[in-house]
C-alpha cells in the first residue's frame, strides 16, 4: 500500500495531509490553543534560504543562461499580467457583490492576487522533481519560480504600501517609485548574490588547510548573501540564487573531493528538511479557527489564477518562441501553465498582512490556502499522468562521455565562430565573452589550482578514468593477484578498458601504443635501494599500525584523519607482505599469522583475498624478489640458533634504534645490521654515535644492573617473543621488537614508557654490548612484548629515566639509548654487580 | 553599404540561392551585406584573411578551423563567393519538421562538424586529428601527455572496428544523445 500512494501522490500532497492530522489532534488535545508553528519569520528567515541555496548550487548554469531571456519574460512580465489581471477582476466581481463580504477594496484585492499570482519555487521543486519532464521545460518553469520572488516582493510591498495610505491619496509619483522599487530591489539582490559568491570562491582558496570546516563556508555565505539582501529589503531570493550560481563553479574548483560530497549532502538534507517541515507546518496551519470561507471568493480566485496562467503563458510562449531557437511546444505550454503551482511563500506573506489594515486579511488567507492546496493537491497529482498521456520528453539523467564532451565543445566554438562571421551577437557570442574574461581575470583569481581553458573536459576525463578504474577493480578483484608483475597498474586499467569498450580487438594495439590512463601516472622503476628503503618502510608501517591506537591518534578537532583506512590496509598488506618474504619458514609464520589474524579480526575487516592480490601484485617484480631472497639467505641458520636459545638481556648499545628510525636512518643502517649480526665489527652507527663510542671500550663485558624496571616483572610478557637486536631477526622470527616501540609509543599517547630491550642474539657474550634498554615511567607494560625470566628481581622504577614527553619517536629512542648508556657506564663503574636478565623467548 | 550590396544582388541570384540553401530573401541580403563588408577587397570573394579579420573569430581557438571550413568544396580555389558562403552557413540553419531539408540536416550538421577534424579528408578522425583540435580548445595548461591520453580515450569509446579512428559513421553514433539539431543551428535574423 505504501508504495503505491507515494506512486500516486506527490511527497508534498502526503505531507500535508500528515500536518493536517497532527494539526487536528494537537487543536482536540489542547484545546483551544491557536497552532502557528508557520510564522512568516521562521518561514523566510530559516525555512527558505536552504531550498533556494540549494536550487541555485545545483542549476544548471549553462542552461539556465540559455533560456534567461524566457526565464524573465514569464516571472516579470507573466508575473505583473497575472496579478493585474487577477486583482481587477476579483475586484469587479466584487463590484457585483457577489462575495456578500462587504467592501472589496482594489488595492487589497491587488494585494491579494500579487502574493496569489507568484509561481512557488518550494512547490515546483517537490512536484517537478517527481516527473522528470526534460530540462528545457523544468529549468523554464523553475527559474520563473525563483526569479520572480523580486517581483512578487515588490508588488507585495507595492500594494501594501499603498493600501496603508489609500487614506492619503496615491500620486503618480508613488507608481513610478514603486516601478523603479522593482529594479533596484531585483537588480540589487542579484548583484549582492554575485558578491557573495565570488567572496565565497576566494575563501575557499584558501581553505584547503582547514578541509573539516570547508563546506561551512559555503553554507554560512550564502545565508549572509540572503540576510544582507534582506537588511537592505532587496530580494533575497534572487540574491542566494544567485550566490549560489556564482560560487558553484568557483567552489567546486576548490574545495577536496570530501568536502564537495558534504556540501552536496548537507545541501540536499537541509533543503528536503524544510520542504518536509513547510508542507507539514501548511498542514498544521490549516486547522486554525480564524478562517473566513468565502465560497465564491475561493472557487472565482481558483479559475482566474487557472485562466490567467494559461492565458499568460500561450501569449507570453508566441512572444518568446520568436525569439527561441528552439520553439516551445502546445504540450510544453500546456505543462508550463499547468505547472504553475502555488505554496508556501503565498501563505507567508498572507500571514504577513496586517489585519487592522486589510480587514479581508482572514478571508485571503483562507483563499490562500484553499488555492495552494488546490494546486498541490489537484494539480500536483494530476501532472504526473498528464505528463505520460501528453508524452512529454522527459530527461534522461546521465553523465556524458567524452565524445560528447570534446564534440559539444567544438560545437560550441564553432557556433560562437559562425556568429562572428554573420555578425550576430548571440548567446554563443556572449558566453565565450564570459568565458574568456572568467578565465583570464577571475578564475585565475579565485581558483586555487588553475588548469587551463577546458577544466570540464579535464573533469569528464577525471571521472571516467576513474569509473573504468573502480570498475576494474570490482570486476576484477581476484584477477589482480595473477597480472604479471611486469605491469603497472595504468597497464592493467589500460586493457580494462580496452576491453570493456571494444572487445579484445584492440588490446595488441594499446599495448604498443603509449597510452595512458592515469593523467598523474609516473612511470615507477625503483631501485634496488628504494626497494629495500621501501620494504623495510612496509614493515614498519605494519608494525606501527596497531589498529587499537586509531581513534585516539586519529582525534583532532580541526581534521578529519583519513589515515585510518588506509593504515588499516597497509597493516594487512604488508602482513601478506611478510608472508611473501618468511615464505621458507612456515611454523615461524603460522604462528605468526595466527596473532595477526586475530588482531585483524578484532579490529578490522579483512579482505584476505583482495590484499594478497596487492601484494602478490606489488611484489612479484623480479628486483624485488631478487632483494626479498637476498635478505633471506643469510638469516635461516643465526635465526634458527637464536630462536632456541635463551637470550641474555644486558644493558648495551645496539642497532635496534637505528633499525626502527624513520626512512632515512633506516636505509643506511640497514646494510650494518646485516652485518653486525653475523660479524662483530662495529657498524658505522656504532663508531659515529658518541654514546657509542665512549662505551666502545668498556661495555665488552655485560653489563649489570641494579634495578629493574616494573616491567621485568610483568607476566604479560610472556605472552610474547622477546625481540630481536636487529631488525631482520625480528624480520624472520619475530616482529615483536619493533612493534613494541611505536605501539607503546602511540598506545600511551602521554609518557611513553617502554623498556625494550633488545638482547642482541646469541652471539651477546662475544659481540659486546649491544643492547638498550629503554625505560620509562608509566605503564609498566605497554610492549606486551619483552620476556624476561622470573629470577630477575622486581624493583622500583628504574633510575634512568629518559626525558619524559618525548613525541618524537626519533628523538626518544636516541635520547633514551644515550640515557641507558650513561646510567649503564655508571653501574659498570660503581657496583659491578654483573647482573644478567636472561630473556627467553617463549614459543 | 547595406543598401547598394542589396543591389548588386540580382533577382535570380536570390532565387538559386534560396532555392539551394533555403534561406528567406530578408535573410540573404543580411547576410549578402554581410559578407560585402567583410569583403574589403571588393572583388565578390573573400579570402582566408578577410575571415579572420574578424577580430573574435581570430580569437577563437578554433577560428582558422572555421574559415578552413568555408574552403572545403575547392581546395585550389583559396577565394569562396556568396553562393559558396552562403551554403556553407545553411547548415546552421535551424531544422524544420515538415521540410525537406538537405544542407542542416541532422547527418549535414554532423558531418560539418566532423570535417572539422578531418584535416585530411580521410572521412576518419585519427588520434592526431583529434589532438590537434584538443590542443587548440584546451589550450597550453595540459600536459602532452594528458592530452595524448583523453584523445585516446576519447577515440577508444567512440572505435567500434578498432581501427583506431572515428569513422562518421562511429562519429554519429557517439553523438546519438545529442541534441545536435538544435546545437548546431543559429537563429538568422530576417
């Protein structure tokens, strides 16, 4: 049943009828309270300006300037015709006394038929929108409703000007002034819209550093537009359209692709929130018992809004089709003069009348009513199936291709080129007028990226590039994986779409030739060391990503992180990653896939299939492998030593600190990890770092400890692997040892407290010192990763103490480490304890 | 000078033109000052530089490309007279329903816009055709090898045969949903 009424009856029809029952029953449960919720205040200042904002963001421009010159001969002219006309003949029916309501004054009866007359953008929106007839037609009819509010406004202000001051006499010169009223009123909220909207594309210049309050801009511009129009009583309507129209093309160049999604929703939202609250407000403003029913009054109103629209529109299309290229039709005159609906700004500015004044005001507004549902509810049901009897071109929505964009340009040149050479100054004159002067002086002045002459054949290409894109990767998900390596990604959208728009004829010939689908594509060669660099990044990158420490990390009130997903991908990704590379030590990895899954079950969705494509994808290039199997080679033997043995933990320098530095540390200290877990030569790390030097001597043996962090006593720890000393061990067996350091370091986002100590292998007793320790204050375990042995005794905090607050993960870690070795030499010296903490890893 | 071209404009001259481009006789002798005023040689023809004496049209990214236009029919003659230009302007012609129209027909609008990138008259726009003509609207702030791109993939949505070209055929089919009737007609003032 539901569907099929919201198939037959417009949204605004049904909303009323629901205003209407909420309205009874709040008049039978309170009594006699008198319901208004519809005040002309709320109604102009809050309900209105967002559907008109979000008529004028989202009109077609170019069309909407194709057919102004229709547009304002049906609001100005049909609008002043309508109300004339409607106003002197209600006023001679009145002559007759057939209202039997006493005195019908004229100038409130033209009052009357000037808020009566105007066509309701509110009204055609909801209606037009439901009927999708084609776009000549919508944006004729639309526009009318919005460009004719200056008229209504003025012939309203007009009207009731004078009928104040009937008593005074009206001279020729309030005629005149109320005629000139009308320009400056027009004129000057268009030319206060554009204002605002050009100042709207210039903020949003430079708004790209603050992209989370980006749409409100926007938003709060506009309402500015309409408020200052309406300070000045110019029309407001006119001016956010206009506003609206002006920053479109301006804003859209600007802001992120995020933003230009929230300002389209929160646009749609807010408009379709107060159409909904003002169609259901009319309903609830209905039953009140202030109504006056003039039975003659409201049917003669009826007919001679009907006739007249009709009227207007068959002579007012003769007139215009004169001028049209392209000629209005019986049908399209039909649905435009059936099209006329009227709503809710009629009703407010009923409300608006002062009744001491205008003592029919009661009776107006019951007219109003009984005329704004007539045509919502008769008309508004009806058009829907006259449009399919009639058989109206409706619009077809769809965006165009790239032919259509390229050949409708050249079109467009061309015509403005014949119009040249006839001499003609046409519309196609005009806009490339416009066009040229926008790109020469404005856009290079409001835009932030300025591209060129064409930016709409850049963006159709953007778009479809894209879509072919998005397309591939849905269609073709699980065929990523097996694409040979060789291929870049722009090669495999490359044959997608070759493939999706012709068949398989083409694709030996694309192949040869250079074709690119990625506009931003760079070729990507890397070297051997950017393989490396980026390998070692990858796994970092996975061990940095914890998926716990996203929102805390992620929270920041002036920015929207979008880090998160992607973070969260890279996470499994590089897990693949991994696989790929501990390929030959299957228990290793099981075991290890086993916790990672699990976090990844707990945090995140995974998509196993699709990021083990990625990977296979990514790595499957014959350097890489080359690199990945290099790294391999030496570590099965020392790993599978060190695996087994327990590990003695000491106090020493090591390299895991280099190892986990950000990128460029990293790539050089890489090389000497390698080695210095096989040789004992000190890395250059080693021999450049001071606190490294100094110790170089006297760390030989192990060194002692007195006390111990909380940690060491930490059961927790067991839990897990104790790290390794060097970062391709923690590659093969172990990932734990970094991972400790940086989800400490994002987990306890205050004092980070780590002890990691990285016991260097088995080969401790003969390499020396290599080891750090790392202990901060507060949380006692916030590795989950060390081991330690129960005989290590467990005291109070430890004495060395890095200095605290140390966001930087870089400097913490040196600052720690030259903490540690400080603290170590002293104890070496004082008290030679000689206290070893073995860790053992646990299996 | 309206007057004395209007002059020099014999009756079934008038009459040949209408009856070949179908142009009312208000429109033809507008249009025959027209082209007397562009004409500053006053020799009944106009060359290549009268057109783009027009200082809009010299402006226009595709400006020489318009004028090439006109030229189409004689490639030796580098002069076109009034029957010429006004057959040529007839396709702009809006298209009426009950009439027989020859030159602005839908397939003659679109096959004057086709020639447009058919340099070599070929009847197949190939990607260098087609990159010209990118390169002349969207103008230096692209990148070549962008351009390269949309003009290959503009040809990859229209090819059908996958010979790497626009056929006209493929042409107007990429154009179906087009409104070309009433893109490529001006209205003529009487």
């Amino acid at each position: 049943m539901a569907p099929k009424l919201s198939e037959i009856f417009p949204e605004s029809c049904l909303l009323i009828v629901v205003g209407v029952v909420i309205g009874v029953i709040l008049v039978h449960v309170t009594g006699s309270v008198h319901m208004s919720p519809l005040t002309p205040d709320t109604f102009f200042i809050y309900m209105l300006p967002p559907i008109i904002l979000d008529a004028g963001y989202f009109m077609p421009n170019r069309l909407f300037f194709d057919h102004l010159g229709t547009i304002l001969l049906f609001a100005v002219i049909g609008t002043i015709f309508n109300t004339l006309a409607i106003g002197a003949s209600l006023w001679a029916v009145g002559q007759t006394g057939m209202f039997q309501c006493g005195e019908t004054p004229p100038l409130d009866m033209f009052l009357f038929a000037a808020l009566i007359s105007a066509v309701d953008p509110v009204a055609v929106l909801a209606v037009f929108e439901e009927i999708h007839v084609n776009e000549i037609l919508y944006i004729v009819v639309f526009g009318e409703s919005l460009l004719n509010d200056a008229v209504t406004v003025v012939l309203y202000h007009m009207f009731e000007a004078y009928s104040e001051m009937k008593d005074t006499g009206i001279i020729t010169m309030d005629v005149v002034a109320g005629c000139a009223n009308f320009f400056v009123v027009a004129i000057g909220g268009t030319v206060i819209g554009v204002f605002w909207g050009v100042a709207t594309g210039f903020v949003t210049r430079f708004t790209n550093e603050v992209r989370v309050i980006e749409p409100i801009f926007i938003f709060v511009m506009a309402y500015m537009a309409y408020l200052c129009a309406e300070i000045f009583h110019m029309s407001g309507i006119l001016a956010v359209t206009f506003c609206g129209i002006t920053m479109k093309n301006y804003v859209e160049g600007n802001v992120s692709h995020k933003s230009h999604t929230t300002i389209k929703y929160t646009m749609k939202m807010l408009s379709s929130s107060s159409e909904t609250i003002i169609f259901m407000f009319l309903g609830v403003a209905t039953v009140n018992k202030l109504h006056m029913w003039n039975t003659w009054f409201v049917v003669l109103t009826i007919v001679f809004c009907s006739v007249y629209r009709a009227i207007g529109v068959i002579v007012l299309t003769a007139l215009a089709n004169r001028f049209r290229l392209n000629q209005l039709s019986k049908v399209e005159k039909f649905v435009m003069s059936y099209g006329g609906l009227r709503g809710a700004v009629a009703f407010a500015l009923v409300l608006l009348i002062d009744e001491d004044k205008v003592h029919l005001q009661p009776m107006f507004m019951t007219t109003t009513i009984a005329v704004v549902y007539f045509t919502v509810f008769f008309q508004g049901i009806t058009i829907k199936p006259l449009v399919k009897i009639l058989n109206v071109k409706t619009a077809e929505k769809r965006k165009p291709t790239m032919n259509e964009r390229i050949h409708e340009k050249l079109m467009d040149h061309l015509m403005t080129g014949v119009e040249d050479i006839l001499g003609q100054h046409g519309n196609y004159h005009v806009r490339d007028r416009f066009k040229r002067f926008d790109n020469k002086y404005i856009r290079p002045f409001l835009l932030r990226n300025y591209q060129g002459a064409e930016p709409k054949i850049l963006e159709t290409y953007s778009k479809l590039a894209m879509r072919d894109a998005m397309e591939f990767m849905r269609r073709n998900a699980s065929t990523i994986g097996n694409i040979s390596g060789t291929e870049s990604m722009s090669g495999i959208f490359k044959n997608y779409t070759a493939g999706n728009l012709d068949g398989s004829t083409s694709f030996s010939q694309l192949d040869s030739s250079n074709w690119n689908v990625d506009m931003q594509e760079l070729e990507y060669n890397p070297s051997k060391k950017d393989l490396t660099d980026a390998k070692i990044h990858h796994l970092l990158a996975e061990e940095l990503c914890q998926p716990k420490r996203h929102r805390r990390l992620s929270y920041s009130r002036h920015a929207v992180n979008d880090r998160d997903l992607s973070t969260q991908v890279n996470y499994k990704m590089h897990y693949n990653m991994r696989r790929l590379v501990g390929d030959s030590k299957r228990h290793h990895h099981k075991r290890h896939s086993k916790k990672l899954q699990k976090d990844g079950k707990q945090n995140h969705v995974s998509f196993p299939e699709f990021q083990q494509n990625g990977t296979a994808k990514q790595f499957s290039h014959d350097y890489i492998s080359q690199v990945l199997s290099e790294e391999e080679l030496p570590d099965p033997k020392s790993n599978k030593e060190e695996w087994d043995s327990p590990i003695t933990f000491t106090a020493k320098s090591s390299l895991t600190d280099e190892s986990i530095y950000s990128d460029g540390v990293k790539r050089t200290s890489r090389g000497s990890i390698d080695e210095s877990t096989r040789v004992t030569t000190p890395t250059a790390t080693e021999t450049m770092l001071p606190w490294k030097r100094d110790d170089e001597d006297e760390c030989s043996a192990p060194l002692q400890q007195s006390e111990f962090p909380a940690w060491a006593s930490n059961k927790e720890y067991l839990a897990y692997n104790s790290p390794s000393a060097t970062f391709l061990g923690g590659l093969e067996n172990n990932r734990s040892s970094v991972i400790g350091l940086f989800r400490r370091d994002s987990a306890a986002s205050g004092h980070v407290s780590s002890c990691e100590s990285s016991p260097q292998k088995e080969r401790r007793s003969s390499s020396g010192p290599n080891a750090v320790i790392l202990i901060e204050e507060d949380v006692p375990d916030p590795l989950g990763v060390l081991t330690r042995q129960s005989t290590v005794p467990t005291t109070s905090q430890p004495p060395l103490t890095p200095n605290p607050r140390r966001q930087i993960r870089r400097g913490s870690m040196l600052e720690i480490s030259g903490c540690v070795d400080d603290t170590s030499n002293n104890n070496t010296q004082t008290s030679h304890n000689n206290t070893e903490f073995h860790t053992r890893r646990k299996d | 000078m309206g007057n004395r071209s209007s002059l020099l404009l014999r009756e079934e001259e008038i009459a040949q033109i209408q009856q070949e481009s179908g142009f009312t006789p208000n429109q033809i002798e507008r249009l025959y000052s027209r082209f007397t005023s562009l004409d500053r040689g006053d020799c009944g023809t106009l060359s290549r530089e009268d057109f783009l004496r027009i200082p809009e049209l010299a402006i226009n990214p595709l400006g020489e490309r318009i004028v090439n236009s006109f030229f189409q029919g004689d490639i030796y003659n580098d002069r076109v007279n009034f029957r010429q230009f006004m057959n040529v302007l007839a396709h702009f012609r809006p298209v009426k329903k009950n009439k027989d129209n020859k030159l602005n027909s839908r397939e003659a609008k679109l096959k004057f816009a086709f020639k447009m990138y058919d340099l070599d008259n070929d009847d197949l726009i190939s990607r260098d055709e087609l990159l010209a003509i990118l390169h002349m609207m969207v103008g230096a702030n692209i990148s070549e090898e962008q351009l390269t791109s949309i003009a290959e993939r503009t040809i990859l949505e229209a090819d059908e045969d996958g010979d790497q070209m626009i056929s006209f055929e493929e042409f107007c089919k990429a154009l179906q949903r087009t409104d070309v009737e009433q893109k490529m007609s001006i209205r003529f003032l009487n």
